[in-house]
C-alpha cells in the first residue's frame, strides 16, 4: 500500500497559520493591541466654573463697629418699603451672604449715593445704622 502524502501547497498555509498562533499565544494581547489601538472616547468638555457658595457669619464693617449678615438684611428689609425698593423688601433674612443680600446692599448703596461695592463698607455700615434707627424711630416695622 502506498502512503499518500499531502500536496506541497497545502503544507505552506498551514504552517504560516500555526506560526501566526503561536506568535499570538506568546505576546498575548500586546500583539492585538498594537494593532487594534483603543477607541478614542469623547473629547473632554469645558470644565465647570466653581460657583461662589454663600457665606455665614460674614462679619460687616461699620464706623461704630462691626455687624453680622443677619443684622445686615433685617435692616435692609425694613429699609426696603420706606426707599421704595422692592430688592431690598424682598430680601430673606437668613444670615447667609448670598447673591441676593449683596444685590440688596448695591441698591442701597446706589439709592444713597455711595460707592457701589456690594459689601457693607464702613461707608455703607454707618448709612444702614442710621437710616434704620431713623425708619424705626419713626415707626416703621422692623423686619425679621
């Protein structure tokens, strides 16, 4: 009986497929991932801007002294019917220095001819004091 032997052109691609697994095997993903690079992911977006965070306890200046926040916006909120600014009667007294407590303090600031700053300034602070002693003197009610 004669042995029968495969054709010399069917040995070649065998071989260059077994050395092609072997060569896979023995570098493993390193191989893979030379050629298949990883897909790019999304392009990084603009970073958020921090937002100011309210503050507590911002102490005030004043010529007398100093004042706290709270003591700051109940008198701008009782200021704020007699000036005719609904700002200012709208204000929270809530002790917290926010956008809106300054926004109160730039409108009464503008609405007394003083620097605009937006804080309580030793300028602003001794308007404030007397401007309320006067309204309340006068009986206007006090906020809270």
């Amino acid at each position: 009986m004669r042995r029968m032997r495969p054709k010399k052109s069917l040995l070649m691609p065998i071989a260059i497929g077994m050395a092609l697994v072997g060569a896979y095997l023995l570098l493993g993903k390193s191989a893979s991932a030379a050629t298949n690079p990883p897909a790019p992911g999304p392009a990084p977006g603009p970073q958020p801007q921090p937002q100011p965070q309210p503050q507590q306890d911002h102490v005030l200046g004043t010529s007398g002294g100093m004042m706290n926040t709270k003591q700051a916006q109940i008198m701008l909120k009782t200021l704020g019917p007699v000036a005719s600014s609904t700002v200012m009667a709208s204000l929270v007294c809530d002790g917290i220095w926010g956008l809106l407590t300054q926004a109160a303090v730039l409108n009464f600031q503008n609405i007394k001819g003083l620097s605009n700053t937006g804080e309580v300034d030793p300028p602003t602070g001794a308007s404030l004091v007397h401007d309320y002693n006067l309204a309340v003197s006068q009986g206007a009610p006090v906020a809270s």
